[in-house]
C-alpha cells in the first residue's frame, strides 16, 4: 500500500465522522514488519516474518469516544470502521459518568519523518540476521562454563505510521526498533547459575558493529557472567546501601513509579499519586524524566515523535528533584486535568484505541564517577539489571536483579546469585543519596510494557547509576 | 452495517484457504490459517467511558522447502496476499537448517470432535446491551461500600472462527463465541488502599450483576488487614482463581511432549509414577462443552481431545502437537494453539486447552475448616508468570490473603509472598474442592497444599 493512498483512506474516515457530525475524528494506519529469529545454541529454532497492516478510527462524540478497526485497507472498510465507531460512542455517551473532551489540539503536518541509519534491516537478509544470531551464541559458548543450555533472540520493527485527524493533522513516521538478546544457563553439579545480555533500540544493524554491542560481545559477556556465578554466593539478607546499575534503575523509574503518574490511573482514583501533585516525594537526586526523542547516538533508546492523537511527544518531568511535577496524559487526560499535551496517548497496533503509556522514562544523570559512587556505596550491593519482578499499585515492589556484587570498602568482594530488591518505590525516591554522570537507555523489541491487553509497546527505560541507602534485600527462603 | 455471522465468514475464509492450498502445489508442502475475530471490548474506569469493536482478520503461512519449515503471517486477506505471504515464507524456510526432528505437516484424523456450547444469544449481543451490563456491574459495586473509591470494570465478547487446510488434506473450520465481564476495584479507609477482584467468563450469555459487587465484598474485607510479621512454613488454601494461573503455566511447560523430548519438563522419564497426591486426577480436555478453549480443533486441523494428565496422583500422559508426535511416531493429541485474539500471527505450539481437575466434596468453607493453621489466598496472585516453569520453583505475592486458625478463618492479612516447588507441591495436596471455576485455564477448584512458605 502506498502511503498516499493511506492518506486517501484516512481522509475518507474523516469525512465520514465529519458528516455524523462527531466532535472529534481520528484516524490511522499501523503498517509494520516484524522478523523474529530464536536460536537454542547453534540451532536456530523459529524464524518469523509477519507483516500487520490495519486501520483505526477513534471519534469523540457527546463526551465518550468509540474506536474501531479494520484489516482490510479498502474505503469500505473504513467507512464501516467509522460508522461503528462511532455508534460504539454514542451508546458509551449514554452511560459515561464522566465526559471527556479531547481539547484543542495543534494540529501537525510532517511527512515521512525518519531516523537516518546505516543499516537499516529491511535492507539485510533473514540470513545475515541469523548469522548474527549464531555469532552471539558461538561467543556465549566459548566465554562459558559448563553449560546446559543458550537461547538467543534477534527481534525487528520497523514500518509506517500515519495519522489524520478532523482538525487538520497529517502525519507519518517511521518506527524503528532492533533487539539482540541471550540468556546462558550454566550448571555444576547441582549449582544452575544464568548469564544474560543484550541491546535494543531505534538503530540500523550498525548498532551491533560497535564495539560495546557487537554480538561477540554480547554472547561473551552472557557466558562470562553466567560463568561468574557459578562462584557466586547467595546475597546476605537485610538492608543495604545499594548501587543500581543504569537498566534497574530505569525498570523501577517506569515499573514502579511512572505507572502511578499515568494520568488514566490518576484520573480514576486508582493512584496513590492522585492529589500528590506538587509534594516532595523523594530526594533532591531523584529526578525522573519521559520523554519522546532522544539524543540516540550519545544515550540509545525509543524514538518517537508523535503520540498515536498525533500530539508532538513532549519531555516531561514528572519528577523534578524529588518533588511530583507532572502526570503523563493523552488529549482527554490533560484537558480533564487542565494540563498541557504531553504526548503520551499510544497505542500497540491497530487492534487498539490509543492509552496513557511512558515513551523512554529515565532517571536524571547526576555529578558522581563509576568510582566515586563505589566509594560513597561503602559496603553495599551492587546490583544490576533485572529480569523481571512486580510493582503493585500501591507502590511496592520486588524486583530480581540478574547480578550483583558485594561491596566493601568501595571494593568488589564477591559476585552474588539471585538478588531481590524489595520496597515501597516512595521510600526508594527518598532514599535517593546521588546518581552518576552517566545516561544510558534501552529499548527492547522482546520486553516492551504491557497494559490494558496492548503487550510488548516498545518503551525506552534507564538512568544513571543510583546510590540509594537502606534497600531491603534477600526476602526468600 | 457489517455483522459478524460464524458460518457465512467459516465459509468464506475455507474457500480462500482451499484457494491457498491450490497456489501451492508445486511446494513440497503448506498448510494454509485464517482466523477473523471480532472483538467487542467496553471498559469503564470510574466513571469514563472506553470502548472498541473490530475486526482482526488474517492470514499464516507454513510452506515445506526443501525439507525445512517456513513460516510468515500478514493481517487483511486477498489472493495477492496470499501469494506474497507464501514467497515471504519460502524465503524463511530457505534461511533455516535443516530440522532433524521434522517429518511433515499433520495428516488428517478421523475422530469425532465439535466446538463448544454455542449460544445463538451471545451472537447477537450488543455494545448497547455490552455497555447496559457494564453499567450495572459499576453501579452495584460503587452502591456496596462508600469505601470503593476507584474502578475498572470490563465486559468483552470475543467471536471467532478459524480454518486451516494443508496439502495433506487437512481442511477443516472451528467457531466459538465468549463473553466475559470483570471487575477489579480499589477501596480506601484512613490511607489505606486495597484491591479487589471478581471475573466471570462464559460461552453462554450470563450476567454480570453480582460481579461488581463481589469484587467490591472481597476489597473491603482487606480493609482490615494486619500483617503477618513472621516467615513460615505452613498449609495454603487457595480459592479456584488464584490457583489456576499457576497450574495453567506449570502444566503448559510440563506436559508438553516437546518440552519432556527437549528435556526442559520435570515430568521427563516420570510417566506411570507417582508425582502428585493421589486425590489429584488432572485432564486436559478440549472437548469440554461449555469450556472457553473449546474447539473442533486445535490449530493445525487436528481435532480436539481428551487426554488424562494425572490420574488418582500417576502421570499419564503429555501433550502433543504435530510436530512432537510424528517426531515420536505417534498421533497429535490435538494440543497445538496459537495465541489469540490473531492467531494467524502465530506458529503452532504445544499448549493446554482446557485443564481440569476432579473436584472434591467441600467447597471452600469446607477447605478451610480442615486447616489447623494456614492461609487462605483468594482473588489473584502476582507474579505468577515469572516462575520457573522447568524446575517448578516460585515466589508469589499475594495481595488478599487471609489468616486460618483451628479451622476458621480469621483477620485478612497485610500482602504475603509464597513460595515453593510447584512439582513438589503436587504430593502435598491434601484437599481438594467441589468449586470448580470456568476460566480461560479450563475448570478448576480450589486447592489445599500443605508445607509451603509463607512470609509477610
């Protein structure tokens, strides 16, 4: 489908709620491609190409909207795609307690808005992208230990986004999103211990011909780690100073605190943010950040430039200095709360009306070295990444790093197995005693945000390195 | 209007897969998957209105070039896509070595199956009537306690159909239609905030009025929650819907034949012995009427069956898909599924249908007061899907939990974090009750298991 035709059938779905006589129309088309290569060792093992194209029409009408979609791309479909949205929101009107008004937008007009890479992989074989796969497994293998088993996973997105609406916006971009990723499981006798790494974000395949993320890095560094803790003992139990490297910090930036700022949650009552709005929430270190386009080159991440209401993707600070600054909105949201657009209304495809979702949520840098954090960190733990774990909406959480060390002294003293963090996120931002000077952030085709259904949204998560007093750890028997 | 009407589209989508398997002769093999699910989804969320309706059509390609499997998938269908799809998959499976363990696509089998309960009702429900039950169920839950401050209540009705034909002769449709309706609610006293629970899923029209304020019932009980203070171990009573994610991802894993073959199952070189208490019967039954995973057949065209996981505390048997039975030189026990609601995106894969478990004779009352000491965890857990579904080793949380003391339940309890040997669990069962619950797991009752570790 040419990308003009999109527009003439985005144009006719405007036209058709114009004449309902709806108060707002919004449409538009989600043209993906997506490849998926796994491997376990040396054998690949699934090899998937999926291409998902599909229109959405979400209208606004006596304060309720409707959303509907189609798969087929004919002007026929559209139109009924409309007529059912916006039937849809006219038996919502009926019951909806609350109305909702999507403002005043400004509406944009920018076509074909890109990023500029190298490589980009549309332009690469399913084959040069399996034997990417399969040189991050041979180097897994030859920096492990006794291994027992490897699973590699090579992911891309990539595609077209375009977006109409009755107040004069046009826009189309195009998404980007590479991921490579390993997970090493070593045993000895009946240790298993589990080695893990990987890069992901709005890049060409050149991000995997730099040197931190070539994938003989990444495969080495999977076995190395794993390797390591076959040695490793298990953490000491109890509350510690902690060092959290740049991805867990950023997990619990946007797991555990900015869920709570979504202003679909504050606007329910389900937040416990909800009437926090300016409070000193946590330390004067703890600064957290959403926001849309990046400095790719210098910090990686998500890049994204408008919201699926076609809003220009605004950096937001929701935390500022400890203190509660702002909720991320859609239109309906921030015209509810008389805020400004902050550019956070996204949907997954086209299955969905767009939501309140983080765009890249991020810990702010602070002034400390690698080194100067170790030696403040005293005798702690170092933790780093996670690999999964749960944040409440009440704000507590647990989360297991993947490693760590103990520190003492400002020294690494010895490589620690499983190591689970545990706590009420307010505590944590409290807690806060200072962050380094450096920004990383990462993005990931496999491991996106879920919420209401529209599960794996690529997302941008990370920070500095935080110091942070008093972190319970341990927590299993 | 476009409405959606089973049998016209089960017709039409089983010419065009026929139409795909004509494209292919000249391949080696193909196998050909169309699915269109219409979803109607109406939430509200204290008051706001969010609601959508669509359809999600498309199509899933498997060739067989050059003796290896390739797969691609494209949303919409006409006959160009049908084409490109089918080259994009031939690209595939020229990029892919050679499988050792692949003979072919399945061939046909000739046992009787049949969808699940279709109620004509449920097909001609509307966002109108959608929106009335949702509107209902928001009401009576905020009219229970004025405590109930926040909620999200759902109704959706999922219709489907798919159709899959391959070059061995395999050509056949499956249909079903579900509603289901939730509700998932917040109350508050004194800063205090906590959360309940209530779901009700069906393929016959149901309605939703005493959801709302169950949920509202289960939240406010928590109200008066203390927290445990100690870690222990000790006897778990787990109502039917808190027990039933974790069963579903360990069972999934488990008795998959191609897990036991690649030796990630705990169950590997177990059949015939004893794994589980032996109160404990559990089936895999994609034949169950009124189940939500009941289909004709599973996602390669194989019909649907029943096989006997566990019986009277004994491993009986694994689940197959296709591929891991002709690997074994079997039948397919009809368990291959992809992923809803657009399966077309999706390569087969062992998985569960509908899990049963024999009930007992008490219900949960009945549970609880057989328990000297222990727990009781209603509602849902958290973290469930973070287990190690291989080993069997997890650590839940559970958000509504209740403290059992010579037989009667007493305080609610701040969250507590569970943790365990799923597997080994299976041999402490020592109760089970007469609740069975529909869910999208299959029908499960509550469970009692002894020995785990508690702690909060």
């Amino acid at each position: 489908m040419m990308m003009n035709n999109m527009f003439d059938l985005l144009e006719h779905a405007i036209m058709t709620g114009e004449k309902l006589g709806v108060k707002l129309v919004e449409a538009r088309s989600d043209d993906f491609s997506i490849r998926e290569i796994s491997a376990e060792r040396e054998e690949i093992k699934d090899v998937k190409a999926i291409r998902q194209v599909g229109i959405g029409v979400n209208v606004f009408h006596e304060g309720a909207t409707g959303y509907s979609f189609a798969t087929e791309s004919s002007k026929k479909a559209v139109e009924e795609a409309t007529k059912r949205a916006f039937k849809i929101s006219k038996a919502s009107a009926k019951i909806a307690k609350v109305k909702v008004d999507p403002g005043q937008g400004k509406p944009q007009r920018q076509k074909e808005l890109k990023l500029s890479v190298n490589k980009h992989p549309e332009d690469f074989s399913i084959t040069f992208k399996k034997d990417m796969v399969l040189r991050t497994v041979e180097a897994a293998k030859e920096h492990g230990k006794n291994i027992s088993s490897i699973a590699c996973r090579y992911g891309e997105l990539y595609g077209e986004k375009c977006f109409m609406n009755s107040e004069g916006a046009q826009i189309s971009w195009q998404p980007l999103l590479v991921d490579l990723r390993i997970y090493v499981l070593s045993k000895l006798g009946n240790v298993l211990a589990d080695g893990s790494d990987g890069m992901g974000g709005s890049f060409g395949l050149e991000l995997f011909d730099t040197k931190e993320y070539l994938p003989e890095e990444i495969g080495g560094n999977a076995g190395k780690w794993a390797a390591e803790k076959l040695e490793a003992k298990p953490a000491p139990a109890g509350k510690y100073r902690a060092l959290c490297e740049n991805r867990l910090g950023g997990v619990l930036a946007h797991e555990s605190f900015g869920h709570l700022t979504e202003s679909d949650f504050v606007v329910s009552g389900m937040s416990p943010l909800a009437g926090k709005m300016g409070e000193q929430l946590g330390s004067e270190h703890a600064t957290i950040i959403d926001e849309g386009i990046l400095q790719m080159k210098r910090n990686h991440g998500f890049w994204l430039p408008f919201d699926d209401q076609g809003v220009k993707t605004a950096k937001t600070t929701i935390l500022d200095r400890g203190k509660l600054t702002h909720y991320l909105h859609d239109r309906k949201t921030a015209t509810f709360m008389d805020s400004s657009f902050t550019g956070n209304a996204r949907a997954i495809n086209y299955n969905f009306p767009p939501i309140v979702r983080m765009k890249n949520t991020y810990f702010s840098p602070g002034n400390l070295s690698f080194e100067e954090a170790m030696e403040q960190l005293g005798t702690g733990i170092y933790a780093i990444r996670t690999a999964g774990g749960q944040a409440n909406a009440d704000g507590t959480f647990m989360f297991k790093a993947v490693r760590g060390y103990y520190v003492e002294h400002g020294e690494k003293k010895y490589p620690l197995r499983e190591v689970t963090l545990a706590g009420s996120i307010l505590n944590f931002l409290k807690n806060i005693e200072g962050a380094t000077k450096e920004l990383f952030i990462y993005s990931s085709y496999f491991g996106g945000c879920g919420k209401g259904g529209q599960y794996p949204l690529p997302v941008g998560l990370g920070g500095p390195h935080l110091l942070v007093r008093e972190v319970q750890f341990g927590g299993e028997k | 209007m476009m409405t959606f009407d089973p049998d016209q589209i089960a017709d039409e989508l089983s010419t065009l897969a026929e139409l795909g398997i004509k494209k292919a002769e000249g391949l080696e093999e193909a196998e050909v998957f169309i699915s269109n699910v219409d979803t109607l989804n109406v939430q509200v969320y204290t008051g706001i209105v969010e609601a959508r309706q669509g359809m999600a059509l498309g199509l899933g390609i498997r060739v067989v070039h050059a003796g290896k499997v390739g797969f691609a998938a494209t949303s919409g269908i006409d006959k160009a896509k049908i084409d490109s799809t089918m080259q994009e998959a031939i690209q595939v499976a020229k990029a892919r070595p050679l499988d050792p363990k692949f003979k072919h696509l399945p061939d046909p089998i000739s046992i009787s199956s049949k969808d699940g309960i279709t109620d004509k009702q449920l097909l001609e429900f509307s966002e109108e009537e959608a929106l009335k039950e949702i509107e209902v169920l928001s009401e009576e839950a905020l009219a229970y306690d004025k405590r109930v401050k926040a909620l999200n209540g759902v109704v959706v009705l999922n219709k489907g159909v798919f159709t899959i034909a391959n070059s061995r002769g395999i050509s056949t449709c499956s249909k079903g239609t579900i509603l289901g309706g939730g509700v998932y609610l917040t109350a508050m006293e004194n800063g205090k905030q906590k959360t309940g629970l209530e779901q009700l899923e069906s393929r016959r029209l149901v309605d939703f009025c005493e959801v709302g304020s169950k949920a509202a019932q289960r939240a406010i009980k928590m109200l008066d929650s203390k927290p445990l203070g100690k870690s222990l171990r000790t006897t778990v009573v787990w109502e039917n819907i808190a027990i039933s994610p974790l069963l579903r991802g360990m069972f999934n894993t488990a008795s998959s034949a191609q897990n036991v073959q690649e030796g990630r199952s705990y169950f590997k070189g177990k059949l015939n012995q004893k794994v589980a208490d032996e109160i404990f019967t559990i089936i895999d039954d994609g034949q169950l009427h009124e189940g939500l995973s009941t289909f004709k057949t599973d996602a390669e065209g194989i019909p649907s069956q029943t096989t006997t996981l566990i019986e009277d505390g004994v491993l009986k048997g694994y689940l197959y898909d296709s591929y891991s039975a002709l690997y074994e030189k079997r039948e397919s026990t009809g368990n291959a599924g992809r992923r809803w609601p657009e399966p077309f995106l999706f390569t087969p894969a062992v998985s569960t249908s509908n899990l049963v478990v024999k009930p007992g004779k008490n219900d949960l009352d009945g549970l609880t007061s057989q328990v000297d000491e222990g727990i009781l965890v209603t509602d849902f857990i958290m973290g469930a899907g973070h287990s190690n579904v291989v080993t069997g080793e997890f650590s839940v949380v559970a958000p509504n939990a209740y403290l059992i003391k010579n037989g009667e339940v007493k305080h609610p309890l701040e969250s507590v974090t569970i943790a365990g040997n799923f597997f080994h669990s299976l041999k402490n069962v020592t109760e089970i009750g007469s609740d069975s619950k529909i869910t999208d797991v299959g029908k499960i009752p509550s469970i009692t298991i002894k020995d785990l570790t508690v702690s909060g």
